[in-house]
C-alpha cells in the first residue's frame, strides 16, 4: 500500500452546517476501499480565485492523508467522482517526510 495526500474541495454552498457529515462521507469512502486514513486537515471555506460556474463561488477544503492500495484507490476516485457533496479532488502520492538535519559535531574535540 501506498500513502497519498488528498485535496478534496467539499460543495458547502448551502451546506455549512452539514460540512461535518461531508467529511465523514470522504473518510467512510477511503475506509471502505480498504484505505487507513493517517492524518485528516481541516481547513477552512475559501471563495475561489477563478469562477468555472456561478453556482460554486467557493468551497470548504480539506486535506486527507491516507494509505491505500492501486485497487481501492481508483475505487475511491470512481466513488468521488459521483459524489455531489465533492465539487473537486485532487490525489497525489505523498512525499516521504523530510528528515531532520543531524547534529554537527562540536568543535571542542
């Protein structure tokens, strides 16, 4: 299995106070696909830069980090993509994480 980052931009024109339920639907989504969900970002509603479709001006955007297989994640995206409460989602294959710089030695030897 590999670890992904997901952008997933949620439809909350309307929605506000159901945001929560959204996102739960996004989790229960890659956990149904046999996916282990590492870290959920909750971020914010963002109005968007550029307007595709007067009817979304802006969205409610969440960051999924999450290890799954090839298999369960093209079921994911499949699922995602029929999802209305999913206006856009971006997945990417995670970066390994940047190790700390080791300590230098002291000059006193």
């Amino acid at each position: 299995m590999k670890q992904y980052d997901g952008l997933f931009i949620l439809n909350s024109v309307g929605h506000e106070d159901s945001v929560e339920k959204m996102i739960e639907g996004v989790s229960a989504c890659i956990k149904g696909a046999g996916g282990k969900i590492d870290n959920v970002d909750r971020h914010e509603t963002k109005s968007f830069a550029r307007v595709a479709n007067k009817k979304y001006k802006s969205g409610y955007y969440l960051t999924v980090l999450f290890e799954i297989s090839v298999e369960g994640l093209r079921k994911v995206q499949e699922e995602l993509a029929e999802n209305t409460d999913v206006f856009r989602s971006s997945i990417s294959i995670a970066r390994a994480p940047v190790p700390e710089p080791a300590a230098t030695a002291s000059a006193t030897e």
